[in-house]
C-alpha cells in the first residue's frame, strides 16, 4: 500500500538554503579574524527562533573588536546569501515529486522556517504546484521538535500522518515527524552529518534514491 502522503522538510531537502545561510555568517566572522564552526553551527539546523540571526551577530560582537554596525552586518549577509543561493532544488527532488504526482499521492511542506521565507523560496523555485499544502513555523504554536508543523500538514491534506512519510535532514526534524506518528526518511545535509539520525526509518543520499516501492515498503 503506498503511503497517503508524502511530507518535506523545506531546507537543506527541497532546497539547499543551508549551505548559503551558514556561509553568510561565517565569512563575515572571517573578515573579522574569528572562526564560526561547522559544529558550532549545525547545533542549531532544524530549529528556528526569532533572534536566529541576532545570535550570531551577538556572537561576533563578543569576539571580535572588529565586528561591523548590526546594520552593515544583516546588509552584508543578506547580499552573500542571496549571491551563492542555489536557483535549483536539491538532487532529485522534481523526479520524487513527479513520481508522486503520477502515482495520486499528495505531497506537502512542513518547515519550522516562517512563511514569507517557505512560501516564496517555493514560488521562486516554481515547484508551488507541485505541492498540496505549505505549513511554515508561524502557523503553528511549536516549531520542530514538536510535531506541530507536520500534524497540521497532514490535517491539511486529509491524511492520516501513521500512514505518512516525511523527509528530513536534521536531528530535530526526524524527531518532529516521528512525534507526528509518521516514518521519517532521512536525507543527511552535509551541515546536519553529525545529527543523530538514527530515529530515521530509512536513510539515502538523495531523493533521488526514493522509488514508490521503497516508500511502499515503508509503510507495509
């Protein structure tokens, strides 16, 4: 029996915003003789809170007297982000969806990310149409590791999420989906490779790797 949907994560698994958004950060941290880590980045992929990126500058602030105006800095990252983010989603994630779409099995985006971000990142990419429902973190009371975000997508689509896969890359995005009651298919950013994953029912490189049978077998 295939599965009554299929639910994504948004970045870092249909679109590979990750990479720019720690980027952005961490070569103004260089310009100003600090390091900002992988590992102390990837501590935080998969959550979101109002003062994410005002961490980050009061991070720097605290480092390096060479830290620049909070205005010049969120100018600054903004301009690196939008120059390095990709105009195309991830490695095989049209095929997926296609292959859903042909099979009837509705698709969704749950994302702890807020909705001007979610919705637009979608439209620009042009992939709107190609899924049911978008819930982004501020239509939900918890954000990721709660199940909010996933439970209100598959109430959107008329589904039972016990019968529902969702795909994630981070730690707290599998734990989100299985609070949810759903099986979680891991897809291992290279950002969110230290995550402890192994809540995940089935983990591949790329969506590419999801045939209908293997997400049939999820279920079964």
């Amino acid at each position: 029996m295939f599965p009554e949907a299929v639910i994504f994560d948004f970045d870092g698994i249909v679109l590979d915003s990750e990479t720019p958004e720690y980027e952005s950060h961490r070569r103004i941290y260089e310009r100003c003789g600090v390091t900002l880590t992988v590992e102390e980045w990837c501590g935080v992929i998969g959550t979101w809170s109002e003062g994410h990126d005002q961490q980050w500058f009061t991070r720097l602030c605290a480092r390096s007297p060479q830290a620049p105006s909070r205005e010049d800095y969120f100018a600054e990252r903004r301009r690196i982000f939008e120059s390095i983010l990709p105009a195309d989603p991830m490695n095989g994630v049209r095929e997926l969806l296609a292959l859903l779409r042909d099979a009837g099995i509705p698709a969704a985006i749950a994302s702890s990310a807020p909705s001007g971000w979610v919705v637009g990142a979608v439209e620009r990419l042009g992939m709107r149409p190609m899924f049911d429902a978008v819930v982004a973190g501020d239509q939900v009371k918890h954000r990721k590791p709660a199940p909010d975000v996933y439970l209100a997508a598959a109430l959107e689509l008329g589904v039972d999420p016990r019968r529902s896969i969702a795909i994630e890359d981070s730690g707290p995005g599998i734990a989100a989906a299985r609070a949810a009651g759903m099986k979680a298919v891991a897809i291992p950013h290279w950002l969110t490779a230290r995550h402890d994953l192994s809540g995940a029912d089935l983990t591949v490189t790329d969506a590419g790797q999801l045939s209908l049978d293997r997400l049939e077998a999820l279920i079964s």
